[in-house]
C-alpha cells in the first residue's frame, strides 16, 4: 500500500512539473498561472494545479513561487489546498524550500483575491 501511495504522489508530482502554466492574472505583487490542463471536475467541485509567481520576496524568507494543487467548491464560494511546495525560484523552478503546510481545511474565498480570478475561471469550465 504504501507503495502505491508513493506511486500515485510521484504520477501527481510530475504531472503538473510538465504541465502547461497559462497566466490568469496578476496583483501588485504576485501572478498567477494554472495548468488548466490538469483541471478535474467532480459536481460543484474542481481541482487544478496552481502556481503563484512572487515579483519580490514577498515573504521575507527567500520563497520566489509556490506550486500546489487547489480544490475549489464552486457552490460554496470555497477552496482548500491538497498539496503545497515552495520554491526559491520563479515558477516552481530552482530550489526546493521546506515551509509549513496545514492545509485541507476549506476557506472562504476573498473578494477581489488571486483566489477568487482562479475560483470564477474554474467554476466557469
């Protein structure tokens, strides 16, 4: 089993590392790219494999891009994170950063958010 576990995470890994990123959009400080061609629906809900490209180091501690997949419930107005990795790097390229992650518990998504140009262009599909 565990095994398989191990399988299934390598097969997710490298599916959205050879992906093709599209730019949805952009803040101040942060653009945001989707690989709409991993995006999978199920009911009101959709998963897609995101990455969010700092302009600067936003955070302070040397993280340049996040890629992680989002689940988002179009009903509900809600998303959760299924996976989170950091990078040092633009757009999930360079080296690999260990940062907490706490995630799968399901958030309101904010008005005028990069979450919530991902949330209308998902639920739109």
């Amino acid at each position: 089993m565990k095994r398989l576990m191990l399988a299934v995470a390598a097969l997710t890994f490298s599916a959205s590392a050879t992906a093709q990123w599209v730019k949805l959009g952009e803040t101040h400080d942060t653009a945001l790219f989707h690989a709409l061609d991993t995006l999978r629906k199920e009911g009101n809900l959709r998963r897609v494999w995101e990455i969010q490209d700092f302009k600067s180091d936003v955070f302070g501690d040397g993280v340049r891009s996040l890629r992680y997949q989002s689940e988002y419930d179009c009903m509900g107005g809600r998303l959760r994170v299924l996976y989170l990795q950091a990078f040092k790097s633009q757009m999930a390229t360079g080296e690999a950063l260990n940062v907490p992650f706490n995630g799968h518990d399901w958030v309101p998504v904010p008005a005028n958010s990069i979450a919530s140009i991902s949330l209308e262009v998902v639920c739109s599909m």
